[in-house]
C-alpha cells in the first residue's frame, strides 16, 4: 500500500535553519527522537518514546533471524529539512580545527544525499563520483571533479552498522587515487553494530545504540520475555496502535 508522504507533526515546530548556527546543533537524544519519528530506525527497549509500552515488539528478519531493532536510511530521503538538521548534529561533532583540515566531504552511494547536506552546512565541497561498475558488479569511484593531491577527505555515512560498512567506497577511492588522504574518523548519522563489535576511533556517531541478533526463536531472550516478534515495516504500525 502506497502511504501519502506526510511529515510527522511532532517534527513541524523544529526550527531546521536554527540547528545551522554554531551551538545549537541536536544531540543523541534530539536526533533519535527525530529518527524515531520519522520511522527510520527502532531499537528494543533503548528510547523514551515508547515510555507506554509495556513489552514493545522486537524485528524478525526474512531469514528467520530475531533482532532487537532496525535501520532504514530510506525514510530519510524525502526529507531534506529533517536531514539537513540532523547533519548540523554531525557537524558540529567536529572541532573548528578539525573541520578546517578538511577539503572535500564525500559519502558512500547509499549515504550521497546526507554527506551533501553535511558539506553544505559545513562549507566544504561535496565530491560525489561512485558507481557500481556493471561488469565487476564492483564499486568504483570516478568524480567528475579533480581532486587536488593533498585534499584530506572526509567520509561522512547515514546509517552504518560499524566500519566494514565504510570500507568499499574508501577502497574505491584509493583504487582510482591511491595517495587519497582521509580524515582520521568518519563521521556517521547512526552507528548501531551487531554485537560488541566496533572500531570506535574510527567511527564518529551522532546516535550510538548496538544491535543484538539472534538465529532462530528459540534463542531469543525478548520472545522470552513476551515481546512480540514483528517484519520491520510492522513495527512502527504496531506501537503506534499501543500507544494512540
Ligand atoms: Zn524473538
């Protein structure tokens, strides 16, 4: 069923352009609670805004698998003013220093249109250049733009489980300019790995919550619990009817 495009209210009173100017950029619990609202990421038992519920349901994956929770960087692409608010949270967890060393911003494929809004309120040039290459099926990385030897790119994702999510597209551009030079840390909308897993020094999240997976129903302690166990796009449907 097609649902009509519909920002939330809860997100109409946000002063988008406000969250531009140096110190008044969101935080963790601001950012979530716009992610929530939009429907772009869940996680069991981890947000104030399910407070009502008593035992809120928990993802059961196509392959059987039961997760605590769900990523859906997809929700976010109507929505230019929430992202652009969201991206100044990012912004501004970077010192003036540090952003002064950077030259140019760029994002995985998936990522383009939140590390545009990040260059723009960052007063950086966006670099934008990969594709999937039809032969290899491999990612490759062609900017129509020239980088300058000696540029320090910034990596900036939406959503990433942790690091291996942002390696293809810095491989890609160390494949086609192998003396790319990189910022130190990517700076990340979401980073919710699986497990205990994270290389935290590289990884820069706005919104940190980790993800718990388990194989089958047997083995999942928030069926145990009573949590019921739900495909991804029912979740939000079935709190919502919770909690009206
Ligand atoms: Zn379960």
């Amino acid at each position: 069923m097609l649902m009509p495009l519909e920002l939330p209210r809860e997100l109409h009173g946000l002063r988008f352009s406000s969250a531009i100017a140096w110190g008044q950029s969101p935080k963790e619990e601001q950012a979530l609670a716009c992610l929530e609202a939009l429907e772009a990421v869940y996680f069991h038992g981890k947000t104030s805004e399910k407070g009502d519920l008593e035992n809120p349901p928990h993802v059961l994956l196509s392959n059987n698998k039961h997760r605590s929770g769900f990523l859906d960087p997809e929700k976010l692409k109507p929505w230019g003013n929430v992202r652009e608010y969201l991206a100044a949270g990012v912004v501004g967890m970077f010192s003036r220093q540090e952003l002064e060393q950077i030259g140019a911003v760029l994002g995985s494929p998936a990522s383009t249109l939140f590390a545009a809004d990040f260059a723009r309120l960052a007063n950086k040039p966006f670099v934008d250049g990969f594709r999937i290459n039809s032969r290899s099926a491999k990612l490759v990385f062609n900017p129509v733009e020239l980088i300058p030897s000696g540029t320090t790119l910034l990596q900036i994702e939406a959503m990433v489980a942790g690091c291996d999510d942002c390696d293809p597209a810095r491989n890609a551009v160390f494949d086609r300019f192998p003396s790319a030079k990189f910022f130190s840390g990517i700076g990340a909308l979401v980073c919710s790995p699986l497990g205990s897993g994270l290389d935290s020094k590289r990884i820069r999240p706005l919104v940190f919550r980790r993800l718990e997976e388990w194989d089958h129903q047997r083995a999942c302690p928030l069926c145990r619990l009573g949590s019921k166990p739900l495909y991804q796009e029912e979740v939000w449907e079935e709190i919502k009817k919770e909690t009206q």
